[in-house]
C-alpha cells in the first residue's frame, strides 16, 4: 500500500511546486487511483518529480465539484484515457463562493469512460465510494459563503456532490476531499455502511478561514478534536490539510496528539498504520 500526497496547499518537498488544491495518489494490490487532481497542471509536473506514473492510473475519484480539487484531469486526460473517472453527476452543477465560480469545467462531464453516479457505489471489492451524509454535527462554518445556483438563483450548497472513498482490506482506510458535510458526519455516515472505524483518514477538514475565528467557531473546533480523539484512541490516524487551516491544526494539535498530522506536497505514507 502506498499513498503519496501530489498536491497540497503547504510544500514538503523541494522538488515540489504547491497551490490551493488536494489530489492524492493510492496505490493498492489491485489499483492505481488518483483521488482528485489539484487545481492544475502543477499536481501533474508534481507527481513526475515524485516519479509517479500516472499513464497507469486505472481509477480516479473526485471527491466534489469544485476547481481546487478538478483542475489537473484536463491534462490528466491528455497522457491516460483509459482510466475510469467516477463523480457524482451533481458535481457538474454551478458552485459559487460569493460572486466567484468554484465549480468545475463541464468538459470534465464529457471525457472518455466518465461515470456520473447518483449515490453510493461500489467499485469492486476493494474499492466503494459512499454519498448520502445528511447528519450536520459541528459542520464546518466556512461553509456558510459556499452556494449553489439552479435556474440562476442562488442557494446554499448543501453538498450532496461530495462522495468518500473507501480503501477495504484488513483495516479500512476513507479519503475525502474536503469533508465540507463535516469530518465527524461523514464518520457517522461511515460507521452506518461499514461498521467500525476506519484506520486512515486522508481528508481536509474545511476549517480555514481568512478572517479570525470567533470563539463559537473555535469552541466547534476544540469539539471536533475531542470527537476525534476517540478514533485516536482507538488507533486512527488522520492525515489532513489543504482546507483545513493551519490555526485551526494548531487548536486541534494539543487534543489529538500523534493521531493528527499535516500533510504535504510529496509526502508519502507508506502503510495501513500511518507511518511515513
């Protein structure tokens, strides 16, 4: 098993260009997957300095409909047509942050061997995506300047494009993208399909903001570690950055303990436990 980190908003690596964007290869007994694809040609340039073939990925996975997250499939599909890409069709909506679209290109809904799913999927027996998060305990607050438009109004986004995915094997392992449901609603939403907890979470958290956090929102946050902290306890590890912000690690660290840790460009984490 082998998880590398291409894209990711802090750097690592020297090697390593980095932007606002997540994409993270996993390597498994039986694929190549690519979960998400960064903002942009950089998450491509990345993954040849990390010498990671991507003309062998077989699965790619994108987590929501939002650019940070799509940008890289374009060029993607230039060096490898042959890899399914599995996205929930709502991804392909019109997603704004304030009057900036978000959303992705809608090309992206044409491409050779795209499916556009409609809820939960498996994949095969190792791999499954799940949807359907409805639970909204401690949902992050950054998601209030996040909408959606239909018809030309606007509404909030209530996320039903974000899907998890599930690495299944001796310890199951979940990737999300930003887990802008929330990370403990999508635990819940996980332990209702699988049972159990997870050993690996790869996922932001959509906790950062621009302006100070109240003390509300970092009450939401300290109370999200503490939630955390018994999947910790239970011998979880959760890789997290991009979204989440870095002072909103920093309130979580002191919770979490070594069950927390910030990810990076080019950072590879080599097996079931953690371990880099």
């Amino acid at each position: 098993m082998k998880i590398i980190i291409l894209m990711e908003d802090t750097c690592g690596s020297p090697q390593c260009e980095f932007e606002h964007g997540l994409s993270v290869y996993i390597e498994t007994a039986a694929h190549k997957i690519l979960m998400d694809a960064g903002a942009g040609e950089k998450t491509l340039s990345n993954a040849r300095k990390l010498g990671v073939d991507l003309t062998g990925v077989d699965t790619v996975i994108l987590s929501h409909g939002h650019y940070d997250h799509s940008g890289g499939l374009s060029g993607f599909r230039e060096i490898n047509r042959d890899a399914v890409i599995y996205m929930q069709e709502s991804a392909l909506a019109d997603y704004y942050h304030g009057d900036r679209y978000i959303g992705i290109d809608k090309g992206i809904g044409q491409m050779p061997n795209v499916r556009l799913l409609s809820g939960d999927y498996r994949i095969d027996g190792e791999l499954s995506l799940f949807t359907g998060i409805s639970a909204k305990r401690l949902c992050p607050r950054s998601n209030i300047g996040l909408t959606m438009r239909v018809n030309g109004v606007e509404r909030q986004d209530t996320f039903v494009h974000e899907q998890c995915l599930v690495v299944e094997g001796e310890r199951n392992m979940l990737f999300s993208g930003c887990a802008h449901n929330g990370i403990l609603n999508i635990l819940d939403r996980y332990g209702e399909l699988y049972g159990g907890m997870p050993a690996l979470v790869v996922s932001g958290f959509h906790m950062m903001k621009k302006s100070p956090y109240t003390e509300e929102e970092k009450e939401v946050i300290r109370r999200t570690a503490e939630e955390l902290r018994r999947f910790v306890q239970e011998g979880a590890v959760f890789y997290t950055g991009h979204c989440t912000g870095q002072e909103a690690l920093e309130l979580m660290r002191p919770i979490m303990g070594s069950g927390l840790v910030q990810m990076h460009c080019g950072m590879e984490i080599m097996e079931q436990t953690g371990r880099q």
